[in-house]
C-alpha cells in the first residue's frame, strides 16, 4: 500500500471511490500508480487515505491476462449479418463452435464537407477580408493574415521542429504532400505533431491545440521525379471534440467545383508560414496571398524547357512579373477558392522553381483528381472493433 492525502484532511477519496486509480503524470502521459482501497472517514483531519500500489501486481495481472487467453481457441467465422453488424464465431481446435457473438464492428461516417466546412467567423477577421486586394511584401508577395481568417491550417512538427503546412478536412484527418514524408528518411508517425489554431509562432494563443499523429498515409503511386499524385492525409491520434473560430475544417472541391473556380486568371488563396524570400528565413506570422491561375499549355511549355514533366493532376498559379508565390515550408498547405460562403480546397502547395521568380509558376496538386482516394483512405482506417 501507500498514502496520501493532507495532514489538513478535505482532499480524499470517499464512499463509492473504491478501485478507482490514483494516476501521476510523466511527460504526455498518464500512468496508474495505485487504487484506490481503504481510509478512516473521508478527508478528516490527520487521516490518510490507503491505495493498493499497483506496480506491486503487475506481474499477477500479467499472469492472469496470459492465463485466460486458450491458444487453442480460433476465431472460425466472421461475416456480416442483415442489419450489417458482424457475427463472430469461436471454436476449438477439433472445429467445435465454443462461442458466437454479435461484435460492434462498423465503419464511423467521416464528416468531409460537413456544414462546419470552410466558414471563417472569427471576430479578429476584418468584414473585408474575403474580398481586398493582394497587399505587396509577403507568403512571397502576401501580408500577415488575420488571426482566424484561415481556421484549416495545420502547422505538421517533426520531432518538434515545424517542416510542412497541411489542411483540417475532418475532425480526425488533416491532408497534405506526399513529398513532406518521403524527403525526411524513416518518418514514424510518434514523431509528429500537429497544432491547429496557430498563428503566431511565437505566442501560445488561445485556441491553439496540439495532436499527436496516430499514422498518415502516402500515395500509393507518388512520383519523386516528377511528383504526380503528391498528396498525403494525417490521423489524428483522438478526434477534436469540437470546433472554434480558429480551428475548423475546409470545404473539399468535387470535379463540378473544380470545373467551375479553376477558371485561367481567376485567382485563388494560399497561406503558409514558409520563407518570405527565396533562399530566406521562415515567417513568425501565417502569411496569405492572392494568385491567378495560369493555362497549363503555358506552364507546361515552360516546365518542358526547364526538363520537367507535369501531368493534368496538377495545376499552376502565379503572375508572370513573379513576385507572389509560395516557398519552402508553404509545402501541403492549401490553395483555397470561395465559393458562396465557403472556402474550397481546390489544391495542395506541391513544388515550384525558385520563389517568385519572374516566368516561373507554383505547382499544386489538383484536390479533385484524389477525393476518392481520401474517401476511400479515411473510410478504410475508420473501422471501431
């Protein structure tokens, strides 16, 4: 056993507590170091309460998990019945059913597109925010964004250390570049952190929270060479409980959008916290530009000089002076539209040649041609045994 407790008394466990934990935290995590069991009265003065010390049993507790699990019991049979819960049929070694049982396996809904989906209604995001023009000197080429006014974006921390932007599509899931895991060797997903809700930097500001990654999830036929179907999505260890003015996910583009917005010379919004100057340092403060969209026979007349391959799963924006554009670090965040009263993710920051140069254009991966693998991916890992 061990104690604990005030010498003051008032601070106990009491009736109807007994077998609850007394747990201590290291780090980021919660460990049980006792249960609770017996006292003399409840928060009296001079009185402890008693706990059973946990690390005392764990050997028994070991012993006893191992010794009620038979390795001759083979799960036999496991298939869905008509209202689409599965039965799960148990039998011994020699084929004798021994169990059989109606498990709660089921696929959660994913809430891509939800009606909380690209809103930005923070209080800090001025009425003429969606609509003012393109400010000069900063992303490159942008200004400081309003706190709010991007509520999606997701700083991606590697070890602690910011690498990559990406965007909040769900309450579990954040999507991004393929590019930012396979540039980094060995990347575990216990590594990886992302924060939602930042603006600053520097500042811990109210509404900003930090996740851990529970996997993420490359495509299956990205191209280092060339970079076609570089697009990757993130899950969040928990579910966020619930939204804010500062932490809420985009709306996602379909073929008939993407028809639509991705209209040449039409512009759409990037932000990021990446480098401010090509060759630079990183901004402290979420940046955000307007850039127009370029035919792709221009980019792709260009990238052909250049030697480089683009395919129709991208996209490219920028002016031909240059001047405004993304650059290392803006990697995996979005490239938004408005649509009505909605932001719309139309693509993801992908690559470029230099920032900003004059001739050259930003390349981005075109969200609509992979919203089925997202789907499908999202679906395929949001099986609850």
């Amino acid at each position: 056993m061990f104690c604990a407790g005030y010498r003051r008394g008032r601070a106990d466990a009491c009736q109807g507590d007994s077998g609850g934990p007394y747990a201590v935290k290291e780090a980021d995590r919660w460990y049980l170091m006792g249960i609770v069991s017996w006292g003399i009265g409840c928060g009296d003065a001079g009185s402890y309460g008693d706990y059973t010390r946990y690390s005392k049993y764990h050997q028994w507790l070991g012993r006893i998990v191992n010794e009620s699990v038979d390795d001759d019991v083979l799960l036999r049979n496991f298939t869905a019945d008509e209202r689409g819960l599965y039965v799960c049929v148990a039998a011994d070694s020699e084929g004798h059913v021994i169990a059989q049982a109606r498990a709660a396996v089921y696929a959660l809904l994913h809430t891509l597109n939800s009606d909380d989906c690209g809103i930005v209604s923070s209080p800090e995001v001025s009425e003429d925010a969606n609509t003012r023009d393109v400010q000069s000197g900063r992303v490159i080429g942008g200004h400081d964004a309003e706190r709010g006014s991007a509520p999606w974006m997701a700083r991606l921390l590697l070890n602690g250390r910011f690498f990559c932007a990406g965007s909040l599509i769900d309450r579990q899931w954040v999507v991004t570049t393929a590019a930012c895991f396979l540039f980094h060797n060995n990347i575990r997903a216990s590594q990886l952190n992302v924060t939602l809700g930042d603006h600053d930097t520097l500042t811990d500001e109210d509404g900003q929270i930090s996740v851990r990654v529970e996997a993420f999830y490359t495509h299956e036929e990205f191209d280092l060479d060339t970079y076609n179907n570089d697009i990757a999505l993130i899950k969040l260890v928990t579910p966020l409980q619930r939204y804010s003015s500062y932490v809420r996910p985009i709306c996602l583009a379909n073929t008939t959008i993407d028809r639509d917005l991705l209209v040449p010379g039409v512009s759409g919004q990037i932000n990021g916290w990446g480098a401010m100057t090509e060759g630079g340092a990183a901004s402290v403060n979420l940046q955000e530009v307007k850039i127009p969209l370029t035919p792709f026979s221009t980019c792709k007349e260009y990238f052909r000089q250049q030697e480089y391959v683009v395919t129709r799963n991208m996209f490219f924006a920028g002016y031909e002076r240059g001047g405004a554009d993304s650059c290392r670090g803006d990697s995996g965040g979005p490239y938004v539209m408005k649509k009505g009263s909605r932001w719309v993710l139309m693509g993801i920051i992908s690559w470029g040649v230099g920032c900003g140069r004059p001739g050259s254009y930003g390349v981005y991966t075109r969200y609509s041609k992979y919203h089925e693998w997202v789907t499908r991916v999202i679906t395929r890992n949001m099986l609850v045994f």
